[in-house]
C-alpha cells in the first residue's frame, strides 16, 4: 500500500521527466507554433511541479540539503570562468 509520501515522491519525479521531456522537445523543434504550444505546456508543468514541491516541504515529506557554503559556491564559479 503507497502512503502519501511515496505518492507525493512519484508523482514529482513524474512531472521531473516531463519538464525534461518538454525541453528537449522545444529544442529539437523548428515550428513556432508547436514551440509555443510546448512552452505553454513546459510552464504549467513547472507551476503543478512548484505547488507540489511545496506540499511536500509543508509536509516534510521533502527536506532540501543545505545550502552551499560561500567557499563552494566561489569554486563552482571559478570551474566556469
């Protein structure tokens, strides 16, 4: 029997893959039109992907790590400058 955390984890992961879906598909296209229509459908997914984050941090069913120290953050930049 799935509990709502584990619902909750799928599902996210679910909407993970679409928004990767969806842009690679934006970039491999050259129809405006169908461009348009996948970015329209790529940000209601972000929107249904933010809410349930959001539920779940509520929940406590999701914890971010933590976040970077300054000495990290100044090492990522510097392997990209």
């Amino acid at each position: 029997m799935l509990d709502d955390k584990t619902m909750v984890a799928d599902t996210l992961m679910g909407i993970n893959g679409e928004l990767k879906s969806f842009g690679d598909m934006i970039a491999q296209t050259e129809c405006a039109e169908l461009k348009s229509k996948l970015k329209q459908f790529r940000n209601q997914c972000e929107m249904s992907q933010e809410e349930l984050y959001q539920i779940a941090r509520s929940k406590s069913y999701y914890v971010p790590a933590a976040k970077a120290s300054e000495e990290d953050m100044k090492h990522v930049k510097d392997l990209f400058s």
